[in-house]
C-alpha cells in the first residue's frame, strides 16, 4: 500500500470521504478498528512499558455509506490514505459491520479514555491516536495525544497543557475514572438529532450512556425521541432520577408518555411527581389514553389561538423554534380558554393561507371548517385515513365535548404504523440488536 505519510493521527480521518479507484465515493470514514492485545489489558487497550512491540494492530477501518449503512474495509484494502482523502481498491463488502470480540473501536473505545503516565506525572485524558505503518506495511497505533489540567497561578486558574507520548508511556488502572464522551460530543454538535440517534444507536451499552451523560438535557431529549424504546429505557434508567425527569420535560409531550410507558408505575409515578407540574399535567393525560388511539399519539399543545388572533400573531407563533415543521403546518382556532382542552373547537387556519392575508387580518375569517377534527377516541386507522384522504400533515383531535384537546401530526403517525424493526439493511433484512451487536 502507498501511503504518504506513513504517521497520521486518527481524529484527522474522521469524516473524511473514502474513494474507489475511479474516484466515485463509497461513504466516510467513522472509525478505525484494531485488535486487542489480551496480555496487561484493562478494557479493550494494553498500555505500559512491558507492552513495547505489542501495539494494537490496526485492521481496517469502519465507514458509513449511503442509509447511513456502516460497513467495514480492511486495511489490506486501502491504497492510499492521508488527511485529505481515503482510497480503497473498490472491491468491499457491503454487510453491516458487526465487531468481535478480539477487536476494538479506537473512536468509541479510547478518545476521552483517562490514562496514567508511566513517568509518574500524573493523569491524562486522550484526545487523538496516531496510527503509523511498518515496513511490513501493517499499521499500528504509535502515539497519544493526551492532555492535561494543572493548577496555575495565584488565582488558581487551571490550564491545560498537550504533549504527545508513545503507545508504552500511559496505563489503564482500575481507579481510573471511566471514559468520557467530550469529543464524540463535539465531533457531533452540529449533528441532526436523528443522525445522532443512529450513531449512538449502533454502539454498545456502556459507551452510548457515557455519551448520554455527556449531552446538555435538550440535545438528549431530541436525540432520546429518535432512539428505539429499548435504548431509551437503558439510557433514562442510568440517569440519576432528577435529571432523568429534567430530559423528560424537555421531549414532546407524546414521547415522554411512550417512554414512561415501557417502565414499571413506580418509576413512572417517581418522575412525575420530579417533572415540572405542567409537564407532567400533560403528560398524565396521555397516559390515561389506550395505546393505539388519536388521545394517546397527539401532542398536547399546538398552536391554539382565538379567533380575534391576527395573522402576524399566528406567523410569531409558528416561527418559535420549539415549534416542530409539523405543528407549523397550521393553528388551531378555538373559543376561550386556550389551553388544552379548550373551548368549542372552531377550525384551523393552514400556514399557507396565512402567507396570503395581510398581517392585520383576523383568523377567526380565514378557518377551514371541510377538515372535521379527529375524535380522541379514534384508531389509528382512522388518523391514517383522514391524514391520507385531505393530504394533511396535522388533524386536530377533540373530546366529546367538542373541545380541542391536542392534535396529531403525521411523523406520530408514520412511527405508531411503521414496524420496530423498520431499520432495515439495503436487502430489506432488519437490523437486530443482539446483545452488543447487530445482524
């Protein structure tokens, strides 16, 4: 393999695209995969002086191709690699990675690891892995960035210096704290929640609730709302049972209700009685609703205004960040009060009619009445149905009363009708979790 250089710190492939010969782009590289060295190891990785000419032997590299399918390219593969691009000879084989158990991910597994330094200076924390090819032409991983916090000056500010030391020069020890997630956090700030979500979704336990940790409570909500209920429940109950009810109060209203849902009433009761009263309010009202109806799937709090509203008005409200694409999609008019449940429902006013009118214009002249609300009681069925039939992307729900009590968009819909295992393989197989692996 012709490479150049033949040194190349790990954190500077990330991201990078991976070419064939023809220049055609297979995906981007996500993670480097080595072999364990099972003599002095702690975890996954071997370090110490009595591990000079053990090194991780570097295998291959994962990538994520298109459906964000991660598969993996051995190193055997690779004809060129630097920090500007990856080339591959073209012949890989598209199923889904799946790691053994001789093998390690030095993204997941080592970035933010806390080493001790064999020179007794103290702890250190990894930011980057430098990988480096042999005359054999087999890569190894070489070095560690590391760095570390010391106190400084009078005021006891705290710096950080950085130096970078060979593999042999840093230790595992059982009293070290466990791995961080800073720059798995940081490598994915500007990440959508969704793609997020599948990133995490595809690691082990222990390192997608390190990750977890590591997230503010909005960006763990949103990204809690994209997981499956199983990787849910394992990140919700290893957050300590106040910060848990804060990132419940942070989803939508209708995802807070379905995590609660697959947990035992204890639990359930314990958090809500810790969520803000509101929240919590809304979301009792949904767990009184049998699963599968419009009152179980429909968020409590659209865009709900009285008929002497102005179109300015109602446009303030759908510009609001939190407000989702869907909920935009219309308001909801409706007599006094305005909380759900309100008054006598009315009818709804889509955004692109407001475009239309000029800003002083009352919503009250401008409602579609052809669209019935939904009753809370409907099937799902039936909200697939109306949602299908009038191209709608939100259908108010009432009670009995004739009172608005929520709406149902359809993302709620598409995730109560679509199968749990609807993350499939490009060959229609689903992606199963099996223990710490998928198929």
């Amino acid at each position: 393999m012709s490479t150049t250089p033949n040194k190349i710190f790990i954190a500077r492939l990330l991201g990078l695209d991976v070419f064939d010969p023809l220049g055609d782009r297979l995906g981007r590289l996500r993670d480097v995969v080595v072999l364990k060295r099972s003599f002095g190891t702690l975890g996954s990785f071997s370090f110490g002086e009595n591990q000079k000419g053990k090194e991780p032997l570097v295998v291959g590299i994962v990538i994520e191709v298109l459906g964000k399918k991660r598969i993996f390219v051995p190193m055997t593969r690779i004809t060129s690699i630097d920090s500007s691009q990856i080339i591959c000879t073209g012949l890989v084989n598209l199923r889904r990675f799946e790691q053994r158990g001789s093998e390690a991910m030095v993204v997941a597994e080592l970035f933010d690891r806390k080493v001790r330094l064999t020179d007794g200076s103290g702890e250190a924390m990894v930011e980057d892995v430098a990988m480096e090819q042999r005359r054999n032409g087999d890569w190894f991983l070489s070095e560690l960035f590391v760095s570390r916090a010391h106190e400084s000056g009078g005021l006891l500010r705290r710096r950080k210096d950085t130096l970078i030391i060979d593999w042999h020069e840093a230790q595992l020890s059982a009293d070290i704290e466990p791995q961080a997630a800073t720059a798995f956090v940081a490598n994915h700030e500007d990440a959508n929640p969704a793609d997020l979500a599948d990133a995490i979704h595809e690691m082990n336990d222990k390192r997608m609730v390190e990750i977890a940790h590591e997230l503010q409570d909005e960006r763990l909500a949103d990204v809690l709302q994209e997981l499956p209920e199983d990787d849910q429940v394992e990140i919700l109950s290893h957050l300590d049972v106040e910060r848990a009810a804060q990132v419940l109060e942070e989803m939508e209203a209708d995802d807070a209700a379905d995590l609660l849902n697959e947990l035992s009433d204890t639990q359930r009761e314990e958090l809500l009685k810790l969520m803000d009263s509101e929240d919590a309010d809304d979301v009792r009202r949904l767990l009184e609703y049998e699963e599968g109806t419009a009152g179980s799937l429909m968020n409590p709090v659209p865009i709900v205004l009285s008929p002497e509203a102005t179109v300015a008005e109602a446009l303030a409200h759908i510009r609001q960040e939190e407000i989702s694409p869907a909920l935009a999609a219309a308001v909801l008019v409706t007599r006094p009060p305005l909380e759900t449940p309100t008054g006598k429902y009315l009818g709804m006013v889509h955004m692109q009619r407001l475009l239309r009118y000029a800003p002083s214009e009352q919503v009250g002249n401008l409602l579609d009445t052809s669209i019935e609300p939904v009753s809370d009681m409907s099937s799902l069925e039936e909200l697939s149905r109306v949602l299908a039939t009038y191209d709608l992307t939100i259908v108010p729900v009432v009670n009995q009363h004739d009172r608005l009590v929520g709406a149902v968009t359809i993302d709620d819909v598409l995730d109560a009708l679509l199968p749990e295992d609807w993350r499939t393989n490009d060959d229609g197989t689903p992606i199963r979790k099996v223990g710490r692996r998928f198929e």
